[in-house]
C-alpha cells in the first residue's frame, strides 16, 4: 500500500518532496531527520500504532499536519479527531483522490519542491 500510495504522490501531486517509513518508530526517526510538512499515517502499523506516533511525531515536528489514513469507520474516524493530534483522517475505502485533495489543502506550495 506504502509504495502504491508513493507512486500516487509522485504523479498527482508533482514536485512533492516526501520520504517514508515502514512502522511508526521508524517514522519518528525519518520525521527527526527532515521535518515533514505533512505526515501521511496509516493507523494500523506494526509495533507502534497509529495514534501513539501521532502524539510522538506532535512533540517532534509540532508544525506538520498529520493525516490519518484508515479502515476504520466514520465515528472512529471522528472521535480520533477529538484527540486534536490529528488535522483530517481518512478512510482508505474513498480512495486516492481524496488523499490528493487533503494533501492539497494541508501542504502549502512552499512546502513543495521548486519546478525545475
């Protein structure tokens, strides 16, 4: 799913820098590393679950906006909103476009790489 995801990013969104991570714990360290604008987490990681690296990742890059990225329902969905570490959380069933559209709107352009 990661690198279909990746592959998404690259195409519909051009000139986006990103890097990733496989688990949460090597998230926090990539997010120590180059201090995203945006984080994309998927809630059902392996070790560490989503909602315990969101909190982490809000102490270390307390500026990004983080999407949370699910199969959860909707009233799941929601309730992790209230927990006020995540800025939108989506359902992996509406698709990619959606996911291009909250990267639209959370990521500003100057966090975007220059045309070259």
């Amino acid at each position: 799913m990661r690198g279909t995801i990746c592959h998404f990013i690259d195409k519909a969104i051009p000139n986006t820098e990103y890097c990733e991570a496989g688990d949460g714990v090597a998230g926090i360290e990539k997010a120590k590393e180059c201090a995203p604008a945006l984080v994309l987490l998927d809630l059902s990681l392996p070790g560490m679950n989503g909602v315990d690296t969101a909190f982490a990742l809000r102490g270390i890059v307390p500026s990004a906006k983080i999407v949370g990225f699910t199969t959860f329902d909707e009233e799941f969905r929601k309730d992790l909103l209230t927990l006020d570490v995540f800025d939108m959380v989506l359902s992996k069933v509406v698709g990619l476009a959606k996911l291009a559209e909250a990267i639209n709107r959370l990521l500003p352009v100057e966090g975007r790489k220059p045309d070259e």
